[in-house]
C-alpha cells in the first residue's frame, strides 16, 4: 500500500479499518503533505508500536529517490526519479519571480508516437500511479525549499491516456490540507482525446485545458500525430467548445513550429480559420531538436509573422519563451535518461 496513492478520505477509511481512530489519520496526511517526511520515524507524536506496525506491514510512504539532476543557467532544474521498478521519470521545475512550476509526467514513455517528440519515441512503457505522479511536485518543494504553486502536465506522457490516476492525483494535491494547489493552477496538456476532454468537462476539479494542436488540416495532423486519425480536428473542436461552454473556460492551443512543415502561410490561413471566435489562446512553441529527426526549428522571423497574423485576427497568441532547453529538459525531450 502506498499512502501517496489516497485522497484524505481514503487514508482515513484504510486506516480505520486497521483499527485506528480518525485523528491518526489526520496526523500522518499532515505528515506526509506538510512536513513531507519520509520515514515513519520521522514521525513523532505517533506511538512508537505504531509506526513499527504500519512499517512492519510495508505501507509506504512514496518517496521517491533522485537519481539525477541538472541545473541549467536559469534556475531550471531536471530531476530524473527513480521508480520502484527499476523505471525512471523525469519532472522539472521552472522558477520565475511569482510563479514557480512544475512540469511534471504522467506516463513512463508515451504510446501516442508523434513525430517530432522524443517521449513518442520511446513507446508507451506504463501508467505512473497517483502515488508517482503526486511525489514528483511533492520531492521537488523539499529539494528546491521553493513553494510550488503552479503545475503543468507536459513531462513524459499522455495525461488523458492515464485519466483515473491523473485525476486523483490532482484530488490530492488539490486538498488544502496537504498541499492545496488550486485546479486553477494546474494545466492538463493533451494531444486530443476526445472522450478525456469530455469527461474533464464535467469534472468537479477545473484544472486549465491545453491542446497540442501542431497542424491545422487533418492531412499535416495525421502525419504529425497519429492520434488525429481516431479523434480528427472537427470532432476535437467540437469537444473543445463544448468544453468551453460547459467550463466558461479559456483553453490554450499548442503549436510546435517545425521548419517548412508546420509554418506555411497556408498553415497560417488554416489555423486562423480552425479558431476564429473561439475563447482561447495560442502558445506558439519553437520547435526542440529530438534525437533520429530531420525536423528543424521555424526561424525566427517565420515565428513572429505567425504570431502577428494570429493576434491580426484577434486570436490572442504567445511565443513560449525557451526553458529548459539545454538540459534537453524542454517540451518534447523527456526520454527518462536524466542526461544532457
Ligand atoms: N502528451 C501531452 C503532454 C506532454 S508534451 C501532449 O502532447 O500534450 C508537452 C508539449 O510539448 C506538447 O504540446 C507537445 O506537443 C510539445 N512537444 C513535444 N515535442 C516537442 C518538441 N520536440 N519541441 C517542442 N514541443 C514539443
Ligand atoms: Fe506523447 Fe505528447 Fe509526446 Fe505526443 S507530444 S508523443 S502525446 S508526450
């Protein structure tokens, strides 16, 4: 039993049908979540018999080692975990003045196999249960003494294609009485499962809705993204403004510039046609080199045009600004190898 796998409420039911009175657990959630100890020694005003008996019984904390880290100029830094099996997993946290996030991931590897992304080509490997997917923001407050306060679901995986653990993940990290970051402060990035996005539309946590998007025609999203084949962009539009009426909410779309590939003019006409008078924003990211591709960069110039045109057509757009990228820590190249 992993502790870090339960909502408050279900710690309590698992320890009350051990024979423990609710205040117990209490104790051990605040333990975990707010103090982020990681041994039952740690903790103190538990009896003694205890925490020799849940300890005996192999219920675990969740922590999870750090096998490696890299530090870049800014202040990023990328943690490569180590899993219980042997597996590995990467998160990152990204520090501004106010705003300190962290990008973390839901899957080992990824099965959705888009082309210009290094997690698509390592194939799906397994889920990440809530337990590891909880720690990484958790272990990563401990080791940086910073308090998180934004995450972004744009690490290794496919959030949607792992829904029921993402979910109670985002449940646990939500509770105020762990660590009580809002729905509002935590992003959801997928690349369009349709089925995922309506079942988030009617979810009682609103976390932000990020599309990767890529292509603007179905012909260039088929090639890019296999996924578009079973959910193509008409079907996926559709789910996303039902999902903006039914949530009142803005959802960003994300557009990978690829060199010739992406970022014609005519790609430009297209996506302003796909998004017109929609509530949402676009997040224009420069495209990060991948091992084994032949896919290179937009130029800048090409970027800022792309940008210009969008925001003419009264589409609010943004070009992310580059984190990350010299650890090979930025969006797309997460591999689980932890090096540079
Ligand atoms: N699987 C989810 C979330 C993880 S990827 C998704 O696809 O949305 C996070 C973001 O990085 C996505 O928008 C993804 O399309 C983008 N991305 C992937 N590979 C990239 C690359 N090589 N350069 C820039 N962005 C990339
Ligand atoms: Fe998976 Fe997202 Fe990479 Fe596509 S872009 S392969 S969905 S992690």
């Amino acid at each position: 039993m992993n502790l870090k796998s339960l909502s408050s409420e279900e710690l309590a039911d698992y320890l009350t049908a051990l024979g423990l009175p609710k205040y117990r657990s209490n104790q051990i959630f605040a333990w975990i979540y707010r103090r982020k100890v990681c041994s039952w020694e740690a903790m103190t005003d538990l009896p003694l018999e205890l925490r020799r008996f849940l300890e005996d019984k192999g219920v675990s904390l969740g922590c999870l080692p750090v096998v490696s880290q890299v530090r870049d100029a800014g202040g990023a830094v990328k943690y490569l975990f180590g899993l219980d099996d042997g597996e590995t997993v990467e998160a990152v946290y990204l520090p501004e003045a106010n705003r300190k996030t962290v990008c973390f991931s839901t899957q080992v590897g990824c099965g959705m196999g888009c082309l210009f992304c290094a997690t698509g080509q390592r194939g799906m490997v397994r889920n990440l249960t809530p337990a590891e997917i909880v720690e990484q923001p958790l272990r990563i407050s401990v080791l940086t003494g910073a308090r998180i306060n934004s995450l972004v679901a744009m690490g290794q995986g496919e959030p949607l294609a792992n829904y029921d653990s993402l979910l109670k993940a985002v449940e646990i990290i939500n509770d105020p009485r762990g660590m009580g970051i809002g729905a509002r402060h935590i992003t959801v990035s997928t690349c369009g499962i349709i089925p995922g996005i309506e079942r988030l539309a009617r979810e009682k946590y609103q976390v932000n809705l990020a599309i990767s998007l890529h292509g603007a025609d179905d012909q260039l999203r088929d090639y890019l993204m296999p996924i578009n084949r079973k959910y193509p962009l008409e079907p996926l539009l559709e789910a996303c403004r039902d999902y903006i009426s039914r949530t009142n909410r803005r959802i960003t779309f994300e557009y990978t510039m690829i060199d010739g590939i992406n970022d014609r003019p005519s790609d430009l006409a297209n996506l302003i046609k796909l998004l017109s008078g929609m509530l949402c924003h676009v997040n224009l990211i420069p495209f990060n080199p991948v091992p084994n591709s032949e896919f290179r960069r937009s130029g800048k110039e090409r970027i800022q045009k792309f940008a210009a045109g969008l925001n003419r057509a009264h589409i609010k757009t943004t070009v992310r600004k580059e984190r990350g990228g010299t650890l090979a820590a930025a969006c797309g190249q997460l591999q689980g190898k932890g090096s540079l």
